[in-house]
C-alpha cells in the first residue's frame, strides 16, 4: 500500500510532498514522489535532478517515513500515469497540489489537477502552497 | 598586397544594415546550433527565399553567420546535456559531459567558446591572405579547367565525405541527371520536361534545397522520439582558470591549423576536421586515458577545429566557384539568386560581396564570444520547446517560402516532393548533400565543357593537353583509383600474412 505525491518544484509541490509524508507517517505507508516530465523537449524545467531527489528522500527520513522518487515520462494524459502507477503499487491515496488560476487561464487551458481528481480510482488529497 | 579593398570591406560590414544581418545571423546560428535536429544547412536552405529581398552582401553575411554560429551553439548542448546539437560537436560530448559531471561546465563552455574564437579567427586571416591568391591563380582558367575542376569536386566530395561511397556516387549521379532536366542553353532542345512548361525552365536550386535539407530533416526527425528527458542544467562560472587556458592553449593552435587545412578540402568541413582534431590530441597527449574523462583538450580540439573549418570552407567557394561541402552548396545557391557568379572573377568584380562577407566573419566572431559566454541559460531555454510545436512552424515557414520565391503553387510541390525524396534517401542511408553539390556543379560541368568543346573544334584530347586541366583531371584518375590501389594492397598483405580477407562492403 502507497502514497503517490505528484511533485513539481513549485510552491505547491512543496507542499504537496509535506502533506504526503505526514499521511504516510500517519497511515505508517510508502511514499512515492512522481516527478513526471513530459515527452518530447529535450529539457523539462520542472523534472528535478539527482541532486534534489536526494533532498528530497532526506526530508522522508526525517519524516520517518520509507520514500522513493520516480520520474515516468507522460506523453498528453498526466492522469493516466498516475493510474497505471496506482495499478502498479497498489496505491490507497494521491497527493497534488493545486494552484490558483485566472478566469482566463481556464477557459484557455485545461487543469491537469482537476482531471486527476475526477478519473483518479482512489481518493485524492489536494493541498494549497502556504500564503 | 593591396590591402585598400580589405579596408573597403570594412566599411561595408560596418554599415548598420549590415552590422544588424551579421547579429540576426550569429543569434539564428547559436539557436539552431543549440536545437537538436536542426542544422545549420536545413535553417540556411529554408532561409533562402529570404535572401531575395535583402541586398548581396547582407544575405550572404547573413547565411555565413548562421553557419559559424551554429558551431558555437552545438557545443552547448553536447557539455551540458550530452546532446549533440550539430554533427561538427558529437567528439565534444565524451570530455565536455565529463567536465560538466565534475560540476566544471562552465570551463568547457568558456574553453569553447575561446578556442572557437581563435579557430574563426586564424582561419579568417588565412582566407584573407590566401584567397586572393588563389583567386589570382584561378583567373586564367578557361572552361575546360572549370569542366575538370567540376568533375574533381563531384568526385571527392562523393569520394571523401562521411558515410557509403557507393550510395554517394548513386546520389550525385541522381544530382547530374536533375541538372539536366530543362530547356538546353545551347541548342534549345527540351531535355526530360515531357511537355511540361513548369519543367522546361529547369528545376530551381531552391525548391531542391528546401526539400532535400529543410524539409526532409524535418520529417526525419519527427520519427525520432525522446525517451530521455533532462533537468534543466546550471551553469556556474563561465570564465576558464589560468591553469586550464594553459592546458588547452596547444591544442586550440593545432586545432586551428587542422580546422583550416581539413576545411578547404571538398567533402572535409566542420565535422571530418573536429573528429580529426580530437584523434590527433588524443594520440599526442601524454596521458591518453584522460581524455573521455574530462580533458580540458578534448573540448578545445575539436570546437576550435570545427569554427576554424567552417569558415576555411569559404576559401573554395569564393575563389573558385566549387562548393566544398553541403552547407556551401547552399551559399553557392544564395550567390547565384542574386546574380552573383562565385569564382575567381569574384574578387575583382564584386570586391565588396568578396571582402564584405570575409571581414564579416571578424565581426561575427567577436558576437559569437560576447554572447556564447553569458548567454549560454538563455539558449538552454530554446531546448523546452517540444518538436511537436517546432516542426509545424518550421514546415510551415519553409512552404511560405517556397511560394514566395516565383509566387508559384508548382514550387511548393516541388519542396514537398524534395523533401519526400530527401526523408528516403536518409532511410535508406544516402546523403542528400552529395546530390546537391552534383546539380550544381553538374550545370557548370556541362556549360563548361560544351563550351571547351567548341573551342577545341570537338576535340576531347584538348582537356589533357592544356597543362591546368590536365592536371586536374590526372587528379580525378588519383582520386577514383587510390582507394582501389589501397584495397588490393591490403588484400595482398593480409593474404601474405595468412590472415583471410574480411570483404568489407563499400
């Protein structure tokens, strides 16, 4: 049984990984940190390396909670990443964070975050960057 | 040496105009040179029609830049990401990734961006010594000397490029035949257009160009799919320790002088002389097993080779009308739209294009340093744009182009079916360089020894006995039979040794 944590290196990823690691201390389960690129460029601003993995893995060990970071590419469908990897690990619950968006950016683009909370098959926990 | 004409040229690099073409030049290179994929051919080939509407001397100045430029862009990505941007910057990989692993990227970059400057540099004032007196040379040669001169330059560079020999000649043979098509100049008499009027005039350089290097690269690297997804890379300080400019200093002086030597040659260019560099560094360095571990001479070899070869490749090109590789092909075909024939005439007619686009190549190069070292996140940042939105755009531009040139629907097929014809060749391993060097040369072939014919009454013995032809075309006898002569001798000497021979398929 796991905890998938969708993390990008924003505020709101930071805290979605704090939430994440506070359930997985609480429910005494794995956590699995996604840093998820996408496919196609050469470089993804937000996939992170070694080097903040590691930082990252650090912060479960402090938690006292038994982590890992994956980075699966996505191709166009982010949710359907998550749910393969739920299949795979046998995930109870998903962490992300959201972020506040203008009127205008979501009548343009769609919400990553709201597919995942209406296709997702567990429960999703969502959580906002401190103000 | 008259040096009035070279400040002249000066004067006319320093024209604004002019000043702004070299800048938008340099800054198209290091982009494209940073893109994966795109290359500093493909980008000028789809640039083309541009150059219609700019005068001479800013779109040759342009397209040059864009050709040295991208030999400082491709660097980037090869140190920090371990991709290549451009073929001329694969060697750069192995030392430049390693010394970017040990946190030192930005040493390999500054290092590149210095022994570029010093390659571009040594190389431009060897053109400028040199070609006028090649050019000078060249003046007394007639049409037979240039039919000759043609039929050696198809040879090699079918012979001396990278890749199957074989499959060269059958793509340059392809490039003959295409020259042919159309209304012949001579007697009129309409050659493979069945009855079309759009084929009579012949097929324009252009639409072949765009086709076969823009977009057939395109579509080919649309199949390529990215399964590696990089973090963005950090880059600390750009500017080399003391101790590692003294390590690298040698070995961008002989990079210099391998870059200018392996660049005049035809079929040599930026890549052959960068992987020769590298090789010789190697083997002269003390401790070899260094090098593919982050030896500060294997990044400063091969990227001062690659700068000091693109711009020696001018030197044929400008005094001789004979393009050396793909890229000046193109340039080649820029001259002529604006109806400028490159050859010795060159210089004394048009000192200005002649001398203009030479001393360009100063100003370039100081941009290219001003910018290469501080800029270098700013161009990382091109490397997010998915090729899914890229290439749209680009084949889009390119069609746009096509359409311009002649505002004419049938040239837009023809950049279509090109570039059909270019994706295939690259899946079945044929390079479309040689099939363009061919049609060009290929009308300059024909010309010309129609023309000595006629002046020789039709007598074909007058290409050898004129002393220059004759030469040259003892030289296309040297260069089609050596690889065979070399081939028996090693087949006898492995036979003497008892060894069986390994036929290796050409």
């Amino acid at each position: 049984m796991t905890i998938l944590v969708g993390y990008l290196p924003t505020p709101e990823g930071e805290a979605a990984v704090d939430a994440g690691l506070r359930e997985g201390a609480l429910r005494s389960e794995r956590v699995i940190i996604v840093n998820s690129p996408r496919r196609g460029a050469p470089v993804d601003e937000h996939k992170i390396d070694d080097d903040a993995s590691t930082a990252l893995l650090a912060r479960a060990r402090a938690a006292g909670v038994d982590a890992e970071v994956r980075q699966p590419l996505h191709d166009d469908d982010l949710p359907e990443t998550f749910e393969e990897l739920v299949k795979e690990t046998g995930g109870t619950l998903i962490v992300i964070g959201l972020r506040h968006r203008s009127l205008v950016g979501k009548f343009i683009l769609g919400s990553e975050a709201q597919r995942i909370l209406m296709e997702a098959s567990v429960p999703v926990l969502t959580v906002k960057a401190p103000r | 040496m008259d040096i009035s004409p070279i400040l002249n040229g000066f004067g006319v690099v320093m024209e604004p105009t002019n000043l702004l073409y070299c800048l938008i030049g340099v800054i198209i290179g290091m982009l494209i040179g940073v893109l994966p994929g795109l290359g500093p051919g493909a980008t000028i080939a789809i640039l083309l029609p541009i150059t219609y509407g700019i005068g001479p001397v800013s779109a040759i100045i342009m397209l040059a830049g864009i050709f040295y430029g991208a030999q400082y862009g491709g660097t980037i990505t090869s140190v920090l990401l371990r991709l290549p941007g451009e073929a001329s910057s694969v060697v750069t990989v192995f030392d430049g990734f390693a010394l970017a692993r040990q946190g030192k990227a930005g040493t390999a970059l500054g290092i590149a961006a210095i022994g570029s400057f010093v390659g571009g540099t040594v190389s431009i004032i060897g053109l400028t010594i040199l070609a006028p007196v090649v050019a000078g040379f060249a003046l007394d040669f007639g049409p037979p000397e240039y039919a000759a001169l043609g039929v050696l330059g198809v040879l090699l560079i079918s012979s001396v490029g990278n890749g199957n020999k074989l499959k060269a000649i059958i793509a340059a043979c392809v490039g003959l035949l295409i020259a042919t098509v159309g209304r012949d100049t001579f007697t009129g008499a309409e050659r493979f257009t069945f009855d079309s009027l759009n084929l009579a005039e012949g097929i324009d350089f252009i639409p072949i160009a765009m086709g076969l290097f823009g977009l057939s690269e395109i579509l080919y690297n649309l199949e390529e799919r990215h399964n590696q997804v990089h973090a963005p890379a950090k880059v600390g300080n750009v500017w080399p320790s003391r101790q590692d400019l003294g390590q690298a200093k040698g070995a961008i002086g002989r990079g210099s002088v391998i870059g200018f030597v392996l660049g005049v040659l035809p079929g040599g260019g930026a890549v052959l002389s960068s992987l020769a560099a590298y090789a010789f560094e190697k083997r002269r360095a003390k401790q070899p097993e260094r090098f593919g571990k982050g030896a500060v001479e294997g990044v400063a070899a091969p990227e001062t080779a690659n700068n000091a070869a693109a711009t020696s490749s001018f030197i044929p090109l400008l005094t001789l009308g004979i393009p050396a590789n793909a890229t000046m092909a193109l340039m080649f075909g820029a001259l002529l739209i604006q109806g400028i024939q490159p050859g010795p005439q060159l210089v004394t007619e048009h000192p200005d294009v002649f001398w203009g686009v030479i001393n360009s190549m100063y100003i370039g190069n100081i941009l290219l340093l001003i910018m290469s070292i501080p800029m270098v996140g700013v161009f990382v940042k091109i490397l997010r744009v998915r090729p899914a939105i890229l290439a749209p755009i680009t084949v889009l531009i390119t069609l746009l182009g096509a359409y311009t040139v002649n505002n004419n629907v049938y040239d837009i097929f023809l950049v279509i079916a090109f570039g059909l014809l270019g994706y295939l060749m690259k899946k079945f391993g044929f390079e479309p360089g040689p099939l363009v060097l061919a049609f060009v040369l290929g009308s300059m072939i024909e010309n010309s020894s129609r023309q000595a014919l006629l002046i020789f009454g039709g007598d074909p013995t007058g290409f050898l006995t004129r002393p220059i032809s004759g030469t040259v075309l003892a030289l296309v006898v040297l260069v089609a039979v050596l690889p065979l002569i070399r081939k028996a001798v090693r087949r006898k000497t492995a036979a003497a040794d008892g060894v069986p021979v390994e036929e290796k398929t050409p």
